[in-house]
C-alpha cells in the first residue's frame, strides 16, 4: 500500500475490489410454429450472428428445445430478449426467449 502525508497525518491508500457484474445467458426456446427462416433471421439481427453460427444455434434449439444465444449483463440481455419477443409478435410467431444468470 502507499501512504501519503497530509498536515502531518499519514494517509493510506484502502485498496477495493469491485466484483463484476452478473452474467446472463439469452436462451431462445423451440416452439412447433415459428420458421425456422425466421428464426435465424432474428439470430442474425438481434444478436449480430453470421447466417451459418445462427442456422447453427436454431437447429440447437429444433433439436433441443432451447439454445443459448449469448451471454451479457443483466440489461444489455433483458433488451435482447424484449428485442427478440417484440420482432416476433409484430411477425405473429409465438417465439419465446428467456434469460438466466449463469
């Protein structure tokens, strides 16, 4: 630690550690309606993936069920899975996505 003098007083320097933040894992979740054409265009805009790791990532979810579509901060996956529900109700599919601390 370092220390300074101040008016005759030796100051030290309190060293904190700042725990980061929680992640978020956004699952997008298989449902027997939805295309699969959309879903990886919504793959591809929501979450800026190229078109082969987002046919890769919906096959996941066709296969099983549900697929992770990636990790962030509590906000930044909230406003991802709000994006990605949003998107699908304006196209009418009953595509749900969730999100979980990981």
């Amino acid at each position: 630690m370092s220390a300074q003098e101040h008016n005759g007083s030796v100051l030290e320097v309190e060293k904190t550690r700042v725990k980061p933040p929680p992640l978020f894992k956004v699952i997008l979740l298989n449902d027997d309606y939805t295309p699969m054409d959309f879903v990886v265009v919504v793959l591809q805009t929501v979450f800026s993936m190229s078109r082969e790791k987002a046919t890769l990532v919906m096959l996941q979810v066709h296969r099983e069920g549900m697929g992770v579509c990636g990790t962030y901060t509590r906000e930044v996956a909230a406003a991802k899975r709000d994006q990605v529900i949003d998107i699908a109700r304006k196209h009418q599919h009953p595509l749900q996505c969730t999100m979980e601390e990981t």
